[in-house]
C-alpha cells in the first residue's frame, strides 16, 4: 500500500509513541480495509489485529453515521486487563493502540490522536504521490535549438 521508505517512517512514529507512554503494549497501523501498514506488537499477531480492526471500524463507521455524530474519529473498548484504542490516522488508514489496564486514558487519547494525525500525513502523502507521480524530467534534445536569452529592451 505505501512505499518501504514511508513504512518505515510509520514504524518509527509507532517506536517513539510506545517509548512516550510506557504502559503501551503495542501499536499498530493499518490501512482501513485491514492490511498491516507497519507493527510493534510484540506477542500479537499484527495481521489479526488489523483485520478485526478493519471490522470493528465497519461498525463504528456506521454507528456514529446512524447517530448523527459524523466521521469515525476514534474508538475505545475497554476489556478485563487492559484497553484497545483505534484513531483515525488520514483518509485511508488507522492506528491501533493495545495499552495496559493502568494506563491514563487521557494521556493515551492525546498520544494515540496525535500520533494519528502524523502517520495520516505519511500514509496519505504517500498515497497521494502514487497516484499523480512526477512527470520524468525532460531532456533536452542535442538536435532542438534551445531558446536564448530573451532580447533587452532599453
């Protein structure tokens, strides 16, 4: 889905997140149909993690239209030893976060979205450069006289 260089800058935005908050467990991007765009989920199987996220973000993604609340921004399920956060991150992509039950959830909601938001810019900058590339630079033909200076007018 992004080129390897854009991949590995995901993954380093997933390293220095789980290195600002330490009872995160792990961290994930995905794009939004459930492919693993980079992992650090140590013990977690990165690529059943992103597909029950692509699921539960069908859920969201509906519930929050049926309800009048607007886009997907974030959702958070809370379990017996510990919380899965999953924020938006661009148009096409989210970020799943695994953190421990003693986590501070404000502080958890403040990371994960601004995290969201730079692997957004990665993910859909890359995207966005896939799909209109450069134009190849244009040579200029030895045979074709090049145009010169243009005249002076005094």
């Amino acid at each position: 889905m992004v080129p390897e260089a854009e991949a590995q800058n995901v993954l380093a935005e997933l390293q220095r997140l789980r290195a600002r908050v330490p009872l995160l467990s792990g961290a994930l991007a995905a794009s939004t149909d459930g492919l693993v765009l980079a992992h650090d989920t140590p013990g977690v199987e990165a690529e059943g993690v992103a597909a029950l996220t692509a699921a539960a973000l069908g859920v969201a993604v509906r519930l929050a239209e049926a309800t009048g609340r607007g886009g997907f921004r974030e959702l958070l399920v809370r379990g017996e030893s510990g919380y899965i956060a999953t924020y938006a991150a661009g148009s096409s992509a989210v970020l799943t976060l695994l953190a421990e039950d003693r986590i501070n959830v404000g502080r958890l909601h403040l990371e994960g979205r601004r995290s969201g938001i730079r692997i957004g810019e990665l993910v859909d900058t890359a995207l966005d450069r896939a799909a209109h590339p450069a134009p190849p630079a244009r040579i200029p033909d030895r045979h074709t006289p090049q145009p010169g200076p243009l005249p002076h007018r005094t």
